[in-house]
C-alpha cells in the first residue's frame, strides 16, 4: 500500500534551510522502499509530480541514560524535490 511508505516530515534545522526553496521536502520512508516507490507514493498522496528522490540510511547515534547505554533507531530518509509549479502544505 502506497500510504505504508512515507512515515513522516523530518523537521530539523537543515530540513527547513532545504525547504525554504518551496521545492524541496524531507520524510521518513520505510526501509524497504526504493527511490522509484518512494516517487510513486508521493505523487498519489500528495498530488504532486516529483522531479527527484534522493535516498540515505541513517545511522545510529549512541545515547546514554545514568550508566546504561544504547544506541537511537536508524531509520530512512527521503529527500524530495518537486517539480517547477509544485508545491505541499505541511
């Protein structure tokens, strides 16, 4: 199911500097997703035509409570650039 692929808006300070164009959107997406899932996923939930889709694998950040530790969840991240005349609300 498309709706399975894209989890949620990444919102950090480098993600916002990226959208400040209009044309660019970072999202969380399932780790089993390829580009070409991602693009078609987007495109039916958002209504929008894609010009790119720009994959990484984070990785995990070592974290530390009192004297235990452990590491932060790895996740995928899609960066997004729509094309000229597109744009999301989010």
């Amino acid at each position: 199911m498309k709706s399975d692929i894209i989890y949620a808006p990444v919102i950090t300070e480098k993600s916002s500097n990226l959208a400040s164009n209009g044309k660019t959107y970072v999202f969380k997406v399932a780790k089993s997703a390829n580009k070409v899932q991602i693009k078609q996923a987007f495109e039916e939930t958002f209504n929008v035509k894609v010009a790119s889709v720009n994959t990484l694998n984070t990785k995990p950040k070592d974290k530390r409570v009192g004297k235990y530790t452990g590491q932060r969840k790895t996740y995928k991240k899609a960066i997004i650039t729509l094309c000229d005349g597109y744009s999301i609300e989010l």
